[in-house]
C-alpha cells in the first residue's frame, strides 16, 4: 500500500508549475498530471562533458545571500538566479542534485512536499546538512485552488508539520517559505500566509522539466530561457532524473554566461510557526493518496 501510494505520489506530482490533467481511476479517484509527461524512449545525443566522480570546479557561480522576510525582499539584478527544487525529496535524484551543487558551490531552495518528507526524512534532513534552504509545497502536492480554504490551511501547516518532523531529528527546521504545488495561488491565501509570517516563492523562469524530453533539450532550453528573462528565480523538480543530468552542464553554461546563484535565507528563525499559527485538521481523506492537484 506503502509503495503503490508513492506510485501514486509521483504521479500526481509530475508538472508541478503545468495545468493538471484530471485522469479517472477505475477506483473512482482521480489523479492529475501534464501533458507531455509520459516519457518516451527517444535517444537522445549524450551530453557528459563532465562527470560525477570529477572533483569540485573552483567556482565563481556563487553570488550572494539574500535574507527574506517578504517577496519584496527577493530583488536581483541582472544576471542573478535563484535555484529552486520542488516536489521531492526523492533518493537518489535528490542526492544528485546535491552534488551537483556543492561542486559548484551554490545554494539552492528545495520546496518540499510534506508526504515526500515523510516517506524519505533521511534525505530531507541531508539537503539541509548539506546548507540549503527548505521551504514547503502543501501536505500532498493538492491544487489549493481547487480546495476550500479550511482543505487549503491544513494542506499548507500538514506540509510544514511534516517536513518539520523530519528535520528535527537532524537539529534543522524549515524556513518559512511556501510554493504553490502548479503556482496555483489565491489572493486570499497568499494573504493568509503573510499574515503568519510565511513567504510565497514565485517562479520567474519554468524550466519546465516536467516534460519529458532529453536532457540535453532541457539544458538548453533552461538556458534559453534564462538568456532571455536575464536574471529570475528558477523552478526545476528533484524527482526528475534528466533534471540531475543536466544540473552540472546547466550549471557550467551559467558559469561560463557570468551568471551568479543567489543563496535565499529566511530573515528570522525566530518564529515558531508550528505553535502560532491556527491549525485545522485534514479530514481523513486529506492524508490518502493525492486524489487530485
Ligand atoms: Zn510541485
């Protein structure tokens, strides 16, 4: 049941920032995923300039710290990202991501879903050992559009108690900085939130690897898109394995473009959010399976 629920998990997950595709179960549930998500088998031409054993790149990728305490606070300048990771945490990709940044020295933002956090704590715990931030994506990855307010609360607090808990073992906490699983935000949460001290974290540029093309049209087509925009926060998702394929090439190109990675860090750690901010419990349903979003 374990298993078959995180079949279902990485299912419902794929294409975070892209509008859902509602599928019917045969068991009456519903699952959502992109379009273009199913992977195909097309070869790709194999792009390895550089390899996972290769030692760490003296780098000049990494830019500065910014301390957050409202989206306001999030202003780059040209030829500024920020690195963001959504949906997992997930072994194995995950991990290599994490390699592939601290080859490079940078410091990204992993907005975690709090069912991932729960089925893989060991890993969430080694994204923050390893000095990156770790915000939240809602209890089970639900579209919160689609949700009554009362669902929507107790989706976003289910997925920082979640992601909390697995921390805190490690001696760490979640920052408080918030996703919308598929961006799909309302006016009145994003109020909500403010009002208890979480960020939301806006996407500038999508790179899109939700779909499943090769590595190499992924890196690309990231780099593309950063070319043209200039500087912006980055969405990619730690469940995707072109994802952490292409992460050291994509990695070198901003290097090499003049880029810098821009650490963010919530302003204050002061805040028990766990204990302040109002809780309303998920009904049962809540913690099955993500039957939609
Ligand atoms: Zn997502």
């Amino acid at each position: 049941m374990r298993l078959l629920s995180l079949a279902f998990i990485a299912l419902a997950l794929a294409g975070c920032a892209n509008s859902p595709r509602q599928v019917s179960q045969a068991d009456g549930t519903t699952l959502a995923f992109a379009p273009g998500e199913r992977q195909r088998s097309e070869p790709g031409p194999q792009v390895a300039m550089l390899r996972p054993d290769q030692p760490a790149i003296p780098s000049g990728l990494a830019g500065r710290t910014i301390r957050v305490a409202s989206p306001a606070d999030i202003r780059l300048g040209p030829k500024e990202v920020v690195l963001t990771f959504d949906d997992g945490p997930v072994p194995g990709k995950t991990d290599a991501i994490l390699k592939a940044l601290d080859r490079f020295g940078v410091k990204a933002t992993f907005l975690m879903v709090g069912q991932m956090a729960d089925a893989y704590p060991a890993t969430a715990r080694k994204v923050a050992a390893a000095g990156h931030t770790i915000g939240t994506h809602t209890q089970n990855h639900r579209n919160l559009r689609s949700v009554g307010p009362a669902v929507a609360e107790a989706q976003i607090r289910a997925g920082r108690e979640s992601v909390a808990a697995a921390l805190r073992p490690g001696g760490y906490r979640p920052a408080p900085f918030f996703r919308f699983p598929y961006l799909a935000d309302t006016k009145a949460l994003r109020s909500s939130l403010a009002g208890q001290g979480i960020v939301v974290i806006d996407v500038d540029i999508d790179s899109r690897d939700y779909f499943a093309t090769g590595s190499d049209v992924l890196r690309a087509r990231a780099v593309a898109s950063v070319e043209k925009r200039g500087s912006g926060v980055i969405l990619f998702h730690d469940l995707h394995a072109r994802t952490a394929t292409m992460l050291p090439l994509l990695l070198a190109d901003l290097k090499a473009r003049g880029y810098k990675v821009v650490h963010l860090v919530p302003a204050s750690s002061g805040i028990d959010l766990l204990a302040s901010a109002p809780w309303a419990p998920l009904p049962p349903s809540g913690m099955t399976p993500p039957d939609r979003g």
